[in-house]
C-alpha cells in the first residue's frame, strides 16, 4: 500500500491508472477508522479494481468551539487498518496541501444542508461539500462511499455530485452498531465510561419511532413524540433534534405514508452523538 501525501502525487497515481480504465474507488475519512470504516472499505474493494483511502482531518468542517485539536489521529492505526483491507493508496494530505495561501474558493450549499446539522453547526457542510470536492478532484474516483451514520452528508453529497456533474457514483453503506446498538463513531472514544451505557438511548429512541411507524401511527408529530419521551428517561441526554423526514429532502413530514428517515442529534456530557434509521412504511389494509 502506498501512502501519498501531495494532491498531485495523488493526481498522478490516478490520471495513469484512468487511462488505463482502471476502475477507482475512494472511500474519504477523517482517520481514527472504526469497524464502521472497515465496511465501508470492504464495500469499496469489492466494487473498484485500484482503491484509495483519504485520511484528512478537515479544519473547515469544524466550528470555533468543536473538537479540531483533540481529533483523535491514529495513523498507524488507520494504516494498519487500510493495509488489511486492501486499500492501495493511504491518500494524506496536510492542511497547507489542501488549503494553501490563496485558496478562496467554497461550495455553496443547497436546502438539504440548511436544516438539523446545518442549524446546529453553520460551518460544518460548506466545510464537508468543498473537502469532498477537492478531493474528487485530486483522485477522480468512479464511485465514492460513505457512511448512512452521516446521512444528511450523504444526501449533500449525492446532490452535490448531480448538481456540479462530478461523474462519481456515491454509495451509501448501512450504519454499523456495537452490540448495544450505539452507531460506530470515531467521537464515540469520547465518553465517559458511566455514559457509554447511556449513549444508546438516542438509537432506542429512534427504534421506538420505527416501532410505532410500524404499529400504525402515521402522524409525524407522534413519531416524534414517542421518540422524545424514550430520551426524556434519560435525564443526562439532551435533545438537539428528533424528526421525521423525507429521505431525499430532509423535510419534516406530517403524515407519514412510504418510506421516511428518523433523524436525532442528542449531547451526552460534552459528547454529541447522531444517528438515524430509514423505516419503510408497512402496507395498510383497506
Ligand atoms: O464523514 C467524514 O468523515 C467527513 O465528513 C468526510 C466525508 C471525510 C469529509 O471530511
């Protein structure tokens, strides 16, 4: 496996495999991989025939008060991890390389972007649309996948890559959960041990949503209420959202008929959790 620093070491590797018609993949990351990473790697190697992994922490996608410096960055333990799973290039850029004096230039964000993360954190997405630009333009893959875990990035993202005709095709893998159920996140390293049993209550709430959208309820402000009550019990949660949107668009949906997104965003402690679960509506009986 090689590991590239420069963008246009990285754009070299991949101008000669293309024309080659070598079929690239790349899964972009902020490193501190995860078994959640491992799939979505796993995934990527089954579907290209060269395979890059971009280990980037992005300082643009992160607010004056987040987490940038304390970031974990594990690079041997990512390589290592990239290595076992095939990868073909470690893509790691510095910051000075993907954002060099002069640079000005960023993505503009569609509605999708504006609602719950966009609300909570302004710069996070026009931080994400300009970083995964960049780099399809240094590695100009054929597909790209991300994680369902961030999904209101990966409906950006899939936006972003039809509305400025990118040529990538995005792929979304499913979310992967430790035993309890907690979505596998690289921030999950921050809890404390007496929360780590807690944080599950945000996956529980929205399991509870699912359940009740199966049972019956169609109205989109119970769904949301049954959702809340499961995080109310949980007094050191706080809510920083709780809906029930269309997939494609992110909006609130009132009455519930095909398939919706439960989306939540919860704090524990100093740790902000998400996650989400698409639920398909059962068929009613007439
Ligand atoms: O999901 C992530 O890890 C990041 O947001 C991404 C897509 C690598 C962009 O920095």
């Amino acid at each position: 496996m090689k590991i590239i620093r420069s963008p246009s070491a990285m754009t070299a590797w991949s101008e000669g495999l293309r024309r080659e018609n070598v079929r690239i993949g790349l899964v972009p990351t902020m490193g501190a991989l995860h078994d959640g990473h491992r799939a979505l790697i796993r995934a990527a190697r089954l579907r290209c025939d060269a395979l890059a992994v971009s280990i980037f922490v992005n300082p643009t996608q992160f607010g004056p008060h987040e987490d940038l410096t304390k970031y974990p960055r594990p690079i041997s333990h990512d390589r290592a991890l990239c290595k076992q799973e095939g990868a073909d290039v470690c893509f790691e850029p510095s910051v000075q390389a993907m954002y060099p004096e002069g640079f000005q230039t960023v993505v503009s964000l569609p509605a999708i972007a504006r609602r719950w993360e966009g609300e909570v954190r302004p710069h996070h997405f026009s931080g994400v649309a300009t970083v995964v630009t960049k780099l399809f333009g240094m590695v100009s893959p054929q597909i790209a996948i991300f994680g369902q875990k961030d999904f209101q990035q990966s409906v950006l993202v899939d936006r972003l890559v039809k509305d400025l005709n990118l040529g990538v095709r995005i792929i979304v893998r499913p979310t992967v959960r430790e035993r309890d159920g907690l979505a596998m996140s690289s921030r999950n390293v921050y809890l404390l041990p007496d929360d780590r049993g807690r944080a599950v209550t945000l996956y529980r709430s929205l399991r509870a949503g699912a359940e009740a959208i199966q049972q019956g309820v169609d109205d989109g402000r119970a769904i949301q209420a049954v959702m809340h009550q499961v995080i109310k019990a949980e007094p050191a949660m706080t809510i920083d959202y709780l809906a029930v949107c269309d997939p494609r668009t992110l909006e609130p949906i009132s009455t519930v008929t095909s398939r919706v997104v439960l989306i939540g965003a919860v704090r524990l402690g100093s740790v902000r959790l998400i996650d989400n679960l698409l639920v398909t509506v059962p068929r009613r009986r007439s």
